[in-house]
C-alpha cells in the first residue's frame, strides 16, 4: 500500500494488531541477561498488611520463585529493587504525597512502612545478589543500575514483580530508552486488577519489550544455552 492511501480504519486496525500481537524482533542471550525482581516486598506482597498490598502480586511469589531459580542455575544475576529510608525520604520526586495513591479514607500509621525494604521470604536475595534501593517508580532513576549492568557487561533485563503499570512499566520504558533489551514477563507481573495488566502489557508490546510468559522465558534462555 502506498503512502496516502491509508483509509482510518485500515491504521487502527494495525494498531490494534501490533497492540494485542506485535512481537519485538530481537533475540537475547543467557550470557548477556539479567534479571530484575522489582519491589516484591513486604509492604506489596504480605497479605492484609497495608493499604499498599497487591494480592496478585502474592499470588505470583510462586511464578517468581521458579523464575529466580530457573536464573540462578544458569549464573543470570539477579537484581531485586525495593523502596526503603533512603536520605530520609528526601530523594523522591517532590508531589509524590500529593498522589492518590497515598491519599486514603482514614489516617493510618505508614512510620513503621517502607524502612527496610524486605523482600518477601520465599523469595528472599542471597548473599551474591544485588539489592537495589530506589526512590521513585522506575529502577533506573537517581539509581546505579544502569553503571551495574554496563559493568556486568549485559544488554538485556528481564522484568518480573509489582507494579505491571507503574514500577515494572517504569522501568522496562527506561531500559528501552537507555539501548536495553527488555523482556516483559507476562505472568510474572502484577498489578491490583486484571484489565489494567492486560492493557498494560498491550502498550510494552507494541513499543518497549518483548512480551513473554514465565515458560517462553524459560525456553528462551534455554535455547541459548552453551
């Protein structure tokens, strides 16, 4: 088709392909991968705790869990992130409590919250893993990772944990933005309600990731096995 002659309903419906079955055309590598577990921590993931919680986010611990050993067995470092007392919460970006999403119906005690970062038991970082301490939504900003895995000499994040459309988005746009690969776990991410997963992972696929399943992982980085 030439250029000129494209009818409105002719655009959108390649939009609506790319959206719901464009695949990214690039592959990856075990050697150069790394895998990022973003914010599964308590605060997330611990059920009924605080106004905070994900209950999907607890209910892919187990996903997560296989993906983290999956990796671990093939020498893929893992990096975890999590929110934390970091200069004392001086470092966020200034109208974060202006949000609504820290606006609540009732005054709640949030002192004891996001002090230490503790990741969810099952799925726990190890003594050689490395543990991220962000301030903002996306894993790359005002953070080293970006020195950490140009130093580890690797092109390609895989992206599990919580939230699908905020702190997993976030980052997965950063990678893309700063010449990463990024591989978008599909069942390996969560967020408070199914549709906004799913739209979510709409917007990566036609733009910033390949979008994949633990399993497609899995057979991914298994394929490229030495």
């Amino acid at each position: 088709m030439s250029l000129g002659s494209y009818t409105e309903q002719q655009v959108l419906d390649l939009a609506r392909r790319q959206y719901e079955q464009g695949v990214a055309q690039f592959t990856f590598q075990l050697e150069t991968s790394v895998l990022l577990v973003i914010d599964m921590q308590e605060e997330f993931v611990k059920p009924h705790w605080t106004p905070y919680w994900i209950p999907e986010a607890t209910r892919i611990i187990p996903r997560i869990k296989q993906l983290i050993g999956h990796c671990r067995k093939r020498n893929i470092p893992i990096i975890y992130t999590v929110y934390s007392n970091t200069h004392r919460y001086l470092d966020r970006p200034k109208y974060l409590p202006a949000m609504p999403s820290r606006q609540f119906d009732e005054d709640i005690d949030q002192s004891s919250l996001f002090i230490k970062g503790m990741v969810a038991d099952e799925i726990a970082p190890q003594q050689d893993d490395i543990v991220i301490h962000k301030c903002s939504y996306g894993a790359f900003y005002d953070t080293p990772l970006e020195t950490i895995l140009k130093n580890l000499e690797k092109d390609t994040v895989i992206i599990s944990g919580t939230l699908t459309n905020y702190c997993c988005s976030m980052t997965a746009r950063q990678a893309y933005e700063r010449g990463f690969k990024v591989i978008f776990g599909s069942d390996v991410t969560a967020t408070h309600f199914p549709e906004m997963h799913a739209y979510e992972l709409q917007v990566l696929r036609r733009g910033f990731a390949k979008v994949l399943t633990l399993q497609e992982i899995r057979e991914a980085l298994e394929a490229t096995s030495v």
